[in-house]
C-alpha cells in the first residue's frame, strides 16, 4: 500500500499529514524510515523516491540504498518513485519571473 499525499502542484507530500513532524528530517532518514516500515508504513515507492532525492544531492549512501529497494521493486514501482521524486524537485525549484 502505498501512503502519500499529493500536494497543490502534484508533487508528493515529504510525509502524510498526521506525520507532518517528520518533514524536517533529511531525505536519507525518510528513505530509510518508509524502507523499514518504522514510524510510517514500509513503502519501497517513497523509500526509493526519498533515497533518490539524497543521492541527488551527493549523499553516496543514499545511491546505495536506492538500489537495495530498487532490487525488491517491479519496473513500475521503480518509474513510480522516479516521477515521485522529480515533481518534489520540481516543487522546490525557484520560480523563475
């Protein structure tokens, strides 16, 4: 089951809204914390899509553990979490005037 909210611009939420305290955590920790099912139910799609996010922003350890999730993930939980993953960053990309 897959647990995510989808905010104004179609990006996903960090973390369903009764959790929203979690939001200031870093992307590896949410990564980590969907993977292991620990304080929000285990979902590979967002564990995958928060480890990407890290390893984007030159976290190594993060790249490493997207590809552990990613091993016990189809094709299309895999393209799932990457758009996931890219409107977020899009979301948090400056509005050019």
């Amino acid at each position: 089951m897959t647990v995510m909210i989808l905010a104004e611009g179609d990006a996903p939420s960090i973390v369903p809204g009764d959790l929203a305290e979690l939001a200031d955590r870093p992307a590896r920790e949410l990564g980590t914390l969907y993977a292991a099912g620990r304080v929000v139910p285990r979902d590979l799609v967002a564990a995958h899509m928060w480890f990407n996010i890290a390893a984007l922003k030159g976290d190594r350890d993060a790249a490493h553990r997207r590809q552990e999730v990613a091993a016990e993930m189809s094709k299309d939980e895999i393209a799932q979490a990457l758009g996931w993953a890219r409107a977020w960053l899009d979301a948090q990309a400056p509005v050019a005037l």
